[in-house]
C-alpha cells in the first residue's frame, strides 16, 4: 500500500513537470522544429568576391545565420565567417558576400574553400549545415581544367595550346627543381592561366599605382600551391617555369623561423627559365659596366622601384648561376636546407661558402671585372621584409581532415534537411533532469519505508 502511493506520489511530482517543459517548447523544439534547406549554392561573380546562398524554412523563423569558411592551405588553413541579414517569416533566402580582395585580406583567384552554414532557430538550437567544397575561380569566364599528376591548370577560352604548356612547365619546373633543391614537393599545385594581364589585374594584389602603370606582371605564385599567370611576356613557357620554381624554393628554403631572401628566391626562379631573357640580361650588362650593381644586403627583399626591377632579376640569376657553377648543386641544395632548419643567410652562407653576404657579393663582382668593396667601412643597407606570395585571410590557421573532391561550384542540396546538435543536447538535459527526479523520489521513498520498519 506504501509503495503504491508512493509511486503515485512520485507521478504527480514528475508528470507536470514534463508536462510544463512541453508547455515551454524546451521539448518540442528538440524534437519537431528542425530546419530545412531547399537550395544551397556559391556565386563567384569576379574576382573580388565570393557569394554564399541558401534557402532555409523553419516553422518559428530564425534568429541567425552564420556562414563559417576556412580556405585550405598547405601552411596552415585559415578562415573566418560572414552573416547575411535574417528577416522574420518562415522561409528566408539569405546571401552573405565575402569580399575576397581588399585592404583586409586577399583570397586568391585558385583558393579551396570549405563552408557550412549555422542556422539559429527562433528557441535557440542551432543548426549545422553539412561542409562544402569548392574552387573559387572568376565568375566573368567559363573555366576549363584539366589535370596530369600533381598539376591541375583552370582557363578559359581558346587559350588550349597555353593551358596545355602550362601544365607541362609547370611540371618540368618543378622536377628540375626539386632535383637541385634536392626536395619533393608535398603537395599537389593548381595554375590559373588569364590570356593577358589586363583580364588578370582585379585578380592581382594591389601594389602602387606607378609601380603598376610601369611593370608588367607575368604570373606570381600567391600561395604555396597556387600559381597565376597573367602574362607570356614573349615567353609563355618561361613565365610559367619561373613562378612554379617559386613553390620550390619555399619547400627547400622556408621554415617556421626563417626564410631565403628574395634576391636568392628570385635567382633561382629565373635560373629555372629556358634562359633569362634578353630585358634581363641587358639590364645586368649595363649595371656591370657602369659599376652600379646592388648590394645583396638590400635585395633581401623585392625592389619598389620600377626601373630597378629587370637589374634586380639579372643579377639574382648571375649571383645563382655563379653559386652553382663555382661550388656545385649539393652545396646550393645544403645552403637551402640550413636557412629552413633555422640558420639566418649570413650564418647558412658562413656554413656552405664560408662568406656572408657581402663576401658572396664581391666574389661575384671579382667574377665579372669589377673590384671589390669594403663594406666594413659602410653601414649596412636596411632590408626590406620579404613579400609573401598571400596574404591571410582574416582568421588563425586550423586543420581541416576529411572533405570532398573539390567543384568549382558548391552542388545543390536539394531538399536535405540539416541535424540539430542543438536539440539533440536540450532532449538529452531533459531526460537527465527527469531520471534524477525519479532516483531522488525512489531513494526518498526507500528511506520513508525503512524509518517506517524501524518504528
């Protein structure tokens, strides 16, 4: 008889109780209110942005929508996210814009994304769409690629014959390179090829107006497995080996601490050339004869005057070609290999050649007829910080495993229906408030009866 009213003591306690978190919607919210997405998709109407769509219908509106992105990449992945506007009603189509090229990041034409949406329903529970991924190409071409090995090349229109050389250059380069870089390449590359530089320019970093206006950019690489080229300069195929020389060399020559200074990065970029060509060469010959040649000190990084740039190129060569040609590929490749495991330049040339910079620099000028300097007598040239191929996102790098075989657009969802994490741990808080009720009600009523015993 105890026991019996005691069970129904316990069902009077429990029964409202569940029966006013219903009333509150903590439990049908959990389990009911799910959100749908009818449509999914990802516009990229040039190269200055990236567009993120979707369909969402969910009974009780929505609070917020967040589209989270991560662009991969082989340095470490970076991200961050962007909100579209949420409206009232039922079924909302939001687009949220990122822009991909600006004063605050710089997103390169080539990129891989991965995103998903989170959807906060009108109770709180949030929704997670599943990933997706993509190539982010410019919206204003129809694309092309086509892929062989670890060399995939994206064009468009009747430029077959140079997307074909691309990717033949491009492999070439490479395997020359890590040949004498004694490295392997660990990763696969992409190449976006533009027809000429005009077609290319919004899909370029900016740089100063004059600097612009005087220098024709062939390609550059913007991230350690990306390529653009903008254009042929009278040499297509050596444009293309040029700048995949340049993902070499970051393998061979960049560690976490310390990285190669541009005027070797660009010497071995142009040594990968065919030949260095005659702006080049004829720029070398007039520093030489007039005596005016740059310190290696001050090409730590790239020249920021225009009519310095075709010197700039030529000697980084002469000084690589001299490097290699005096003291042969092994000690090049152990030069490389001891700035990447942490040795600034001057002490990784003390360690392979014995000399610093400086002393390179009048052994090469002793090579060519010129006399040397003494730099003790002059203080040292200002470095200018080394360029990097992109700038970061705004976001901290991540890991990002798993994923799908990239698209050049974001497929459709049809009519799938996004999981509720949310919901999921509102049911699972309920059941442990209601299983707790009902331990504490039996232990309650085991003491009561063995009181009862005991009387």
């Amino acid at each position: 008889m105890t026991e019996h009213r005691f069970g129904r003591h316990v069902a009077r306690l429990v029964l409202p109780l569940l029966a006013g978190l219903v009333a509150l919607g903590l439990l049908s919210s959990a389990v009911a209110a799910n959100v749908q997405v009818t449509a999914q998709s990802v516009e990229t109407p040039d190269p200055m942005s990236v567009v993120f769509r979707l369909r969402a219908t969910t009974p009780g509106g929505l609070q917020e929508a967040v589209v989270n992105y991560r662009v991969l990449n082989p340095d470490g992945n970076v991200g961050g996210s962007v909100r579209p506007t949420v409206t009232s009603g039922g079924t909302q189509d939001l687009s949220a814009t990122l822009l991909t090229n600006n004063g605050e990041r710089y997103i390169p034409v080539g990129s891989v994304f991965v995103y998903s949406w989170a959807l906060t329903d009108a109770d709180g529970v949030v929704h997670t769409t599943d990933e997706q991924q993509f190539v982010f190409l410019d919206g204003r071409f129809q694309w092309q690629s086509r892929s062989e090995g670890d060399v995939t090349v994206y064009w468009y229109g009747p430029t077959d014959a140079q997307a074909i050389q691309a990717l033949q250059a491009t492999a070439d380069s490479i395997a020359d390179n890590e040949a004498l870089l004694r490295v392997q390449m660990p990763y696969a590359v992409r190449v976006v090829v533009y027809p000429n530089e005009s077609a290319g320019e919004l899909a370029q970093r900016p740089r100063g107006g004059s600097f612009d206006a005087q220098v024709v950019t062939g390609g550059a690489r913007v991230a350690s497995d990306l390529l653009h080229i903008y254009d042929s300069l009278g040499g297509f195929v050596d444009v293309t080996r040029h700048e995949a020389g340049h993902l070499v060399t970051k393998v061979a020559g960049d560690g976490p601490f310390t990285t190669i200074p541009s005027w070797l990065d660009e010497g071995v970029a142009v040594y990968s050339q065919t030949g260095p060509g005659g702006g080049y060469l004829s720029a070398l010959a007039a520093g030489i004869a007039s005596n005016s040649t740059i310190r290696l000190r001050s090409l730590a990084g790239p020249v920021n005057e225009a009519s310095q740039v075709n010197l700039f190129y030529g000697q980084s060569w002469a000084v690589v070609a001299f490097m290699i040609d005096t003291y042969g590929e092994e000690a090049f490749a152990e030069l490389f290999a001891t700035v990447k495991g942490g040795e600034p330049i001057d002490a990784a040339l003390r360690a392979t050649y014995g000399v610093d910079q400086d002393g390179l620099y009048n052994d090469w000028r002793e090579s060519v007829g010129l006399a040397r300097i003494d730099f003790s007598l002059i203080p040292d040239a200002t470095a200018v910080p080394r360029a990097e191929g992109t700038r970061a996102p705004l976001g901290i790098p991540t890991s990002v495993s798993g994923g799908t075989t990239p698209t050049e657009t974001a497929a459709s969802d049809g009519s799938a229906e996004t999981g509720s994490e949310g919901g999921s741990n509102t049911m699972t808080a309920v059941i442990i408030v209601v299983v707790t009720l009902l331990v504490a009600g039996g232990l309650g009523g085991v003491g009561l009866r063995l009181m009862r015993k005991k009387a």
